[in-house]
C-alpha cells in the first residue's frame, strides 16, 4: 500500500513556493514563468519509492488567503518555510514563524533562502540565525538544483519518519 505524507510549504507570496514544487516535480519546461499568485493553495506530488509519496501542498502566501494556513498545516510531517533573501523579506519570515508558533510546534521545520542568483541576497548561514531553523539555499528557477532540493527534502524526512534515501 502506498503511504502519502503530506510536506507543506508556507511563506509570503512571491517567495518562490510554486517555482519549487515545480521543480521538485520535475515541470523543467515551466520553469521560467511569469508570476501567478497561487489562489489558496497549489499541490505536487514526488514519488520518493515504490511505497511512498510525498504531497507537496503549497500554501497561498496572500494575506487574504491566510485563513486556511491553520488547516492546510493539519496532519503535515514536515514544514518547509519558503523566503526570498533579501532582510526584508526575512524579518516578514521571521514574523509569520512567530505568529504561526502554536501550530508549528512538534512539527519538523526547516527554511529555504530562495533567490540566492540574486545581489544582495542574504547568505543562508544569516537566515538561519534570523529564523532559528535549518536553512537551506537555494535557487527554485535552476533546473540544475533539482537534485540538491530533493536531497534536502529526504533528508528532511528521513530524520522524521525513516523514509529511506
Ligand atoms: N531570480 C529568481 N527568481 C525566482 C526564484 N524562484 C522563483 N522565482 C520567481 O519569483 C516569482 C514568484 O515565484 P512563485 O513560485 O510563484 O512564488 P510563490 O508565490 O511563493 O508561489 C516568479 O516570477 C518566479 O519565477 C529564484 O530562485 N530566483
Ligand atoms: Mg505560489
């Protein structure tokens, strides 16, 4: 029998949480897009071995979206906070952990510095002093860092249900 466990990825919108299900899906083709906003929420699926796959449920990033955050966290292993680089956009990150604490807790989190292509980014060693979580860095639009997203997300998993490489 097949066993799903749910990951979700949570953080302001823009942040590149799409971009990275995308990748993590393997859609290189889609890659490059213009920016859409995910209404509410978006989902992928990774199949890790023969008995089980990993739902990737994105959770919308627009305020007006929020309201479901507490919901789509229901029953997930695993937490992937998704933030762009820049200090802003980290100290907003930094807030929605906080405000979002209750819910976190007990559940494994883990951060993505995304954008790192960018000037000026934040180095992830700095986020993750910022956040208090294990960050990771990343660049979601390089087809090339599939391998290095994957690795991070079993790894992730692996610590949490023994889900093997
Ligand atoms: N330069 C750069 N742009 C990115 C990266 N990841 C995502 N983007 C872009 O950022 C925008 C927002 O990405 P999206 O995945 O829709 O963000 P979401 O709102 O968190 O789902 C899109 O235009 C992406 O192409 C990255 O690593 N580097
Ligand atoms: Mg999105």
């Amino acid at each position: 029998m097949t066993r799903y466990l749910k990951v979700a990825l949570m953080g302001s919108g823009y942040a590149g949480k799409s971009t990275l299900i995308r990748l993590l899906t393997d859609e290189t083709t889609k890659l490059k897009t213009n920016y859409t906003p995910t209404a509410g929420m978006d989902c992928g699926t990774i199949t890790l071995d023969s008995s089980t796959k990993v739902t990737l449920v994105e959770m919308g990033g627009q305020t007006h979206f929020e309201f479901m955050w507490p919901d789509l966290l229901k029953g997930s292993k695993m937490v992937v906070v998704v933030t762009e680089s820049t200090p802003k956009a980290v100290l907003r990150t930094r807030q929605l952990l906080q405000k979002y604490r209750n819910e976190l807790e007990g559940v494994q989190v883990m951060a993505i510095a995304n954008k790192q292509d960018l000037p000026g980014s934040m180095k992830p060693g700095s986020v993750q002093d910022l956040l208090g979580i294990p960050t990771y860095g990343m660049v979601a639009i390089d087809p090339k860092q599939r391998l290095h997203g994957y690795k991070l997300l079993v790894s992730g998993l692996r610590d949490m249900c023994e889900v093997a490489a």
